[in-house]
C-alpha cells in the first residue's frame, strides 16, 4: 500500500479476531480498534479462551452480543501482534527495523478499509475504540463516512495535544538513546529492554491518577530499597518488554503524535462535519491523559453526538479499560435499535432524528 | 556529621550566597531555599550580577528588602553547586561517586543548622521555601521550632505521595541505565547525559501545565522532524546536562522520595503541630505535581497559618518561580510587622494572635 509519506509498503498484513457469526451481506459487523499496546484479542473466544483487554464487553448476552453481531478487531499496521510491523520481514527477508516508514493514523486506517473490503464489510454497523483506537475510529468516520454507521469515540482526542507530545518526548527518546536500540536494527535481539521499560513506567503514570495512587500505594514500601508504588511501575515496565515490540511502540507512539483529523481538511470542526454516524463520544472523568476538554469537542463538533458521557472512575485514562459495566452500557445503547435508544436530552434527540 | 542512615560524612561544606547585612545579632537573618535543581544564587547581587531563580523577589525595596533583612542561601547538601555531594572529593581523593550515601531532607537541613551555628544566626526571622526547598524550611520550623520565626512554605507536601514517587521512578531509571551513568562512578566523565535529559523532560511536564503547553506549543512543529514542544523540552534536557550533576539529581530525588514530615513524630499532624512560627502555605492553583490538596493539609494542621494563598497562574508548578509578584506579595505579608499585616480573616488573626 502506498502510504501517506510516500512510501510503497508491499506485501501488508493485518492479523485479526473475530467472535459471532457475520451476516451473509456482513451487515452485522462491528469493528472494535485497539489502544497503543493493546491487540485483537478483545476477548476470550472459542480459539483463543484466555482473557482479552475488554473482556465482559463481547459474547453471547453482552454488550456486544455475539448472537446477534459479528465483531472484528484488527491488530494496527505497525503493531507487533500478527500485523505488518518494523519487526516483520521485508521483502528482502530481514526485519524492517530502521527502514520501516513513517505511518499514520490515516495509513492505519487506510489498511483497515482494505482489511473490510477483504472481508465484504461494505458498512460497519458499528466501529467502537478507545484512546489511539479511538483515533483510528474517528478517522473511519471522517475518510469513509458512508462505511460507518454507529460510532464510539472513547478516551480519545481529534489531534494529539503539546501535552501528549510532551509526555510521548521522554518515552521516545528512552527508546531510542538504549544502546539496545541500535538505531532501530536490534532484531532479532533483545532490544532496548531498558529503555522501553522506562517508556512504560512514564506512560503507565499518565494513564492512571493521583487518587488512584495514593489510595492504592502511598507512601507502602515494597522492601527495603523500593516504594510500593515503584516496584508496581517495575512490574508493568517488565510485563510489557516481554510483550511488546520497541520498534512498534516508537511508530505507533509517533502515529499517535502526528493524528490530527482536521489536517489538510480545513481544521477540526470541518472534518468532524463529515461524519454522519450515530456517534456517540465518552470519556473517563479523572483522565489526565485525555482529559474530558478532548471529548467534549468531538461532541460540540459531531453532529447528534449528543452530550458527552462521562465514565465515573478513580483509575485515569485506563477507566475506559477497566469500567467494563459503564463502558458496555454506553456501547449497548449505541448498539441498540434507534427507536429503542433512551435518548439523553432533547437537542440529542432531535438532532440525531435530523441526521 | 552523621547522617540518618548511620553513615558519617566528614569535611561537609555548605555553599551560600548572601545579601544585605546581618544585624550584630544576626535577627534579620532570613533562610532562603532552593528546589531541586536550584543553587544559592537567588537573585543578583554584588558580586554575582547575574540573575537569579528568585530575581526580583530580593534586593533594596523588594519583598525581601535587602535594606532591612540579611538573607543567606545555601545549597542543598547532596549538590552539586558548591556544596559536598556525589561528585565532591571523599577523603581519599577521589569523587563519591557510587560511595555517597543516602541523604535524606532532615540530613540537609541538619546541615543547615550547623551552618546557621556556623553564622552566629540563633533563630531565623524567616525561612522560606518552595518545592524540594519548601520541604526543608517544613523540616526546620518541625525539628527545630524556635529557631524558625515565620515560615513560608510554597508548592510544597508534607510528605512525598505516590504520585510523585511515581514520576521519579522513570527519571531515576533513565539516569542509572545509562551506560554513562557507570554505577554512579562516571566522574570526571561526561556521565549520563542522555539519561539526566529524560528525566529532565519528564520533569520539566511535572512542572508545567497542559494548558500551559496547548497555548504556548500547540501543535507547531519546529522542524520536519520535531513539534515545538519536543524542541522545547530538549532545549531543557541540554541545558540542565550542562548545569548539572546526574548523582546530585539522583540523591536529591530520593531525599524528597523520602520525604515524610511525620516519620517516626506519630504522622503528620502531630508533627505539624511543633511548629511555633507564624506560617504562610501557598500553593500554585495548575500545579498538577504538587496539587493545592497538599497544601491545604499542611494549613489545615499548622497552627496559625490560616488560610491558604493560592497563586493564580497557567504554568503550574513553575509558577512559584515565575509568578514573582505574587510571590512577593505574599512574602511581603509574612515579613510585615505582626500588627501592620492584614489578616486573611478573623479565624487566621484570632489564631495568629494566640501564637
């Protein structure tokens, strides 16, 4: 595929899960995206029966029930779960390492049409995602207007803020100053084991909040030497490097970066007047990551998007993995019928009857 | 002396820079001191000319009227400013390096006192300080009451939350896995100088505002390769490696990690309530590092302080640096005659008469 810094990537591959049974016109399939770190596996399912990273939302009688939809999630292009990635062969049979290009949140998005046309999805009754996810969502909906019909835009932002620059800045460039690095070509050795560690540990602090911390830590040691709170973010750190490739996370940490859904398309607002989906926009109240300023413009801007819906939780951005209840309540209301649909207020409702 | 940690340090020095002149009987003596990376140069003075981290804040006719009062600042015990610390010479020649020992806030401000002994300075008309700076003036008005006449403390805690731990997790761990970094014995090498400048961004985002940086950065780019804010922030990553040394930051660090006013007093509040002097807290309104929440409960608790002075500002905790004026406003307060202050309210004056 030909890629926006224009770059032809041959030979792309997107892994994916998919749980339910798809209509013969794929008329029921939902399109679930995940996080940074996150992959397809959303859930347990009858090939792979251990625990997902939104478990409780998808199978028979949830909020994404499989006896009624079929739901597809991808792994994103540049990730390291199944999908074409900077680890993966190029055509030359060594790792892409250094030479993997600049990808987009467009690019990504770009290879999930193509994923949907592969599977006959000419219209995803829904597409739900939540922080980078929640990116690629609002792309879906931006670029393929008539390919999406409902819309969950989660913890999510329309461009990434200074302030999520900012924080993304240390990450990188623990990265990429690991001697381990080695300028991107450490395949297929252990990589910068340390350096995406530390990347981790910041990123782990941005996604949850003070109060959580300090309820669940304070001032604990853990021994003699750690804090409890430090070996909690030493744990994470080396949960990840074991689980995570660094070329995947400094792509898609620079993706993430550079999303801004109104580039080239006069600003923000204009972009979200594209999308013509029944969308409805989330966010986590004690997110400091994302903070709810983010979703409320997605709302303001996106037309019957209604009033925003805020999840009540201690635990930061990662609220909107680990609130299962409050987010499938909000999905299982997207998901219903329109006319079953409690409608928030009255301007949600007769905006969304205009749409 | 010796330390807390059973360790005895020999042959400490403490820098200090001073302005006006000392009363025969040293009581205009005010104590002023420093945050993390700060050092004894306070503002400009004769001999120094060049500015300060407080200039404008001191001098004939300031907030600290160099006329009336003698100010003395000292650098920390553990930097790297003219003080001992990792990088000074032990007994045998050679630089502490890895052999520094663990200094904790009480250790500094036991240095402290032997300097104001060393001074002639019976007790302090005044001890300011904010940050790391505010944790030791906490600790002399705690530890040694009557020596401390009025307190300010400013952008401060009573003890170092999980929070805050948390931050300096990946700071401390971006230092001491640079391969420069060599167990701490790197001396006169150029040391970790990646590694101090990922955890100087880490920092400098601690220290700043999400709207702060949203105003003033956006999403500018610098180059094609960097936004503005990352250019920023690795502005600040190389000119705190020119400035300063990486054990200096990692024993400081882990002093204020060890923070905790209450340790071995029966908690906070009983240890709050020794504090004799007539005390101002003030915290900085977008703090996001050391939230008001902090301040408020070292108000709360200290006898007499009264209300809270909560400084206005967009750029968060930097603020107790930048917001000079109101800085010096509030310091003007404290330094008043008792009768000539305005009171906050009639509990602060009731309460501050009875002290």
């Amino acid at each position: 595929m030909l890629l926006e810094c224009g770059v032809a990537l041959p030979d792309v591959h997107l892994a994916y899960e998919t749980w339910g049974t798809p209509a013969p016109d794929r008329s029921n399939a939902v399109l679930i995206l995940h996080a940074l770190t996150g992959d397809s596996h959303v859930a347990a399912g009858p090939e792979q029966p251990t625990p997902g990273w939104w478990d409780g939302l998808i199978g028979p009688g949830r909020a994404v029930d499989t006896d009624r939809w079929w739901v597809v999630a991808p792994n994103v292009l540049g990730g390291c779960r199944g999908s074409t990635g900077p680890s993966s062969p190029a055509p030359d049979g060594r790792p892409w390492g250094s030479r993997w290009p600049k990808v987009t949140i467009r690019d990504q998005v770009a290879a999930e049409i193509a994923l949907a046309d592969a599977l006959g999805v000419r219209s995803w009754a829904a597409v739900l995602g939540g922080s980078m996810g929640g990116m690629r969502a609002l792309e879906w909906a931006v670029s393929a207007p008539s390919r999406v019909e409902r819309l969950l835009l989660l913890a999510t932002t329309a461009a990434a803020s200074a302030d999520q620059i900012a924080w993304a800045s240390p990450q990188l460039h623990a990265i990429r100053s690991d001697p381990g690095w080695e300028g991107g070509d450490y395949y297929p050795g252990p990589g910068p084991v340390a350096g995406l560690g530390i990347a981790r540990r910041i990123a782990h602090v941005t996604y949850r909040s003070e109060a959580e911390l300090a309820t669940r830590f304070g001032r604990n040691r853990q021994d003699s030497d750690r804090f409890a709170v430090e070996s909690y973010l030493d744990h994470h750190a080396a949960k990840l490097v074991r689980r995570f490739d660094a070329g995947s996370y400094v792509t898609l940490t620079e993706g993430m970066n550079g999303h801004d859904v109104g580039r080239g398309r006069n600003g923000i607002a204009d972009a979200l007047r594209r999308i013509t989906a029944r969308t409805v926009v989330a966010g986590v109240d004690s997110d400091r990551l994302y903070p709810l300023a983010q979703q409320r413009e997605l709302a303001t801007h996106i037309a019957g998007a209604g009033e925003l819906r805020v999840i009540r939780s201690p635990y930061g951005h990662d609220g909107f993995l680990i609130e299962v209840d409050q987010v499938g309540a909000i999905v299982a209301d997207l998901l219903a019928d329109q006319a079953a649909r409690p409608m928030s207020n009255d301007r949600a409702g007769a905006t969304r009857a205009a749409t």
